[in-house]
C-alpha cells in the first residue's frame, strides 16, 4: 500500500496565498477534496483551476460536511489537514510506512510545529498537543468532537505537521473567532448553557496552563500573546453561547 490509496481532506477559509503550495504539497495523495468555509478571496477559485474537488460548508454544520466528503471519499484512508498545514517528507514517508504494516492502527495523531508572527512556537498551546491527522473510515465512523477526542488508542507519529496558520494578527483573530463561534454553536445544540465558571475562572485557568504551565514564556512576547488571546477567545465562545439562548447576533 502506497500514499495513493489516501484522500485528502482539506479545510480552508481565505487561503489564497497558501492554498497553491498546500495542493502542490500533497501531490503524493491520489485524491484531494477542500472544504471552504466561505471564503471571500480567491481559495476556491485556485483550487478548482487546480482540479480540486471543493466542497462549500455555507451554513452547514461542519461536522456534516465533514461525514459527507470522507462518504464521498474513493480511499479508505483519510487524511485530516488545514489548508494551512504542511507535510515535510519524513512525516509523508511515515505515514505510508504505517499504512503498509499489516496491522496498521486505526487512526494516528500528530504533534504540531506552529510558526506564528515568524517564530517558531514548541511550547505554551502546542506543548503535547495532538491532533488527528490519518484515519482509517472502514474502522471508525468519524465525529467530531468539542474536545478533540475522536478515537480510543490512538498510535502517535513522531514527526510534527509544520502550520503555518496565521497571515498576521487581524487573520489570527479571525480564524479563532470561526472556530468558537462553531464549538458555541455544538454546546448550544447540547443545550449547554454559559455560567460565571465559563466567563470568569476558565479564560484564566486557560491562560494559565498555556504561558505558566505549558512553558508559553519560554516564547517570549509571542507566547504572551498567543496565551493571552486564546485564553479570551475562550471567554468569547461562551459569549456567543450566550447570545444564542438570547436569539441575539
């Protein structure tokens, strides 16, 4: 079994400075299937000229989407990715040593390398964070979850996906708004509901972890505030809850 028996599954929003580098980085796939979250730019436009098969998420919930594009999927191998992120070729060889074996695991996590503002970010969010990144659709039905737990047993690379996730600040504060107001829209249909724990003590315990006890300081001003404004995106998730029980934008 080589690379070619994976699809690639790609999630963008407003990547078109990327989003041509990430295809020609995953040339080693036989399939790739983008989906855009409703980008303004030319993210979509780039990629079909590149015969991508690009499928919108508009309002749809993207664990939907998701479910519908590993469906539709010709490889049972799924590969998880941001069109941001970027698979050097230790981690593409891995891969495809692991889905050679003849008892290959189930599903298999990464570490990830951010480079945020130009520096190179190892501690603070990214200290022993894993995400998923390959997984077998035959053996597990995929769910995304609001705390990243998908799988049991996991096996875990050893080499790291490099993202490349942020343009600058003002790109940064965008994405994270996205992906709260998505995790408030799942505790809304939860029925989860916002309390004084959420608005005021857990922003705090978050910035905690990440500048003290994860070692955040260790990047210097760039990890003061990459702990600071995720620790208030926290807050502003449960805002957007909040105003969702109030049927308010």
């Amino acid at each position: 079994m080589s690379a070619k028996n994976i699809s690639v599954i790609s999630l963008s929003f407003n990547d078109e400075i990327y989003i041509k580098k990430h295809i020609d980085n995953l040339s080693f796939a036989q399939e790739i299937i983008l989906i855009d979250n409703n980008s303004t730019d030319k993210t979509v436009q780039i990629a079909e000229e590149l015969g991508i098969t690009v499928i919108q998420q508009h309002d749809n919930n993207k664990t939907d989407v998701l479910k519908l594009a590993i469906e539709s999927a010709a490889n049972n191998w799924i590969l998880l990715l941001n069109s941001t992120d970027h698979i050097s070729d230790k981690l593409r060889d891995e891969l495809t040593a692991e889905i050679s074996k003849p008892k290959s695991a189930e599903c298999y996590f990464c570490g990830q390398t951010l480079f945020f503002f130009g520096k190179t970010i190892k501690y603070g969010a990214f200290l022993n964070k894993k995400k998923l990144l390959l997984f077998d659709k035959t053996r597990h039905s995929y769910s995304i979850g609001f705390n990243g737990k998908l799988f049991k047993r996991p096996a875990v690379l050893k080499n790291k996906v490099n993202s490349f996730s942020y343009k600058n600040f003002e790109d940064f504060n965008s994405r994270l708004n996205i992906i709260r107001k998505e995790e408030a829209l799942v505790l809304f249909q939860k029925n989860k509901k916002p309390n004084i724990y959420h608005f005021f003590i857990k922003p705090f315990l978050i910035f905690i972890n990440q500048y003290f006890l994860k070692l955040g300081f260790i990047n210097g001003r760039e990890g003061f505030i990459l702990a600071y404004i995720c620790a208030f995106s926290v807050l502003k998730r449960y805002f957007i809850l909040w105003l969702l029980y109030r049927n308010m934008d």
